[in-house]
C-alpha cells in the first residue's frame, strides 16, 4: 500500500518550487537589466500596458523553460 505522505517528496517539491522561483527572479532582474529603462516604473508609474503585455509574455516563456529545466 502506497504511502499517501511522504515528507521526501514533500522535501523535494518545496526545494524545486524555490529554486524555480529563484531561477524566474534571477531572469527578470537580468532581463531588466539589459533593457534601457527600468521597467517596473515604466509598467506601475506610466502605466504602459503594450509594456506591461511584453513583459507578461516574456515572464510565461522564462517560468515555462525554468520548468522544462526542472522538471
């Protein structure tokens, strides 16, 4: 009979989750870092949502490769 909790893989699930995390924050700081403005102030302040549409498509492709990385 299989056991229901097992606190290895719970261990390895949390390891995982933040490591990827880390990976995805480590990514968006670099890639803020390349552009020529800070894009935090230009989404949050200036409110520019072609800006703010880009960088949510950049974040879905970096979290899906920091998945396929982990997984």
């Amino acid at each position: 009979m299989p056991d229901f909790f097992d606190p290895k893989i719970l261990f390895n699930s949390l390891v995982y989750s933040i490591l990827g995390v880390v990976m995805f924050w480590v990514s968006f700081i670099v890639i803020d870092r390349l552009t020529p403005y800070d894009l935090w102030n230009e989404i949050v302040a200036k409110k520019n949502q072609p800006l703010a549409t880009v960088v949510a498509a950049m974040c879905l492709g970096i979290a899906i490769i920091v998945a396929a990385a982990i997984h």
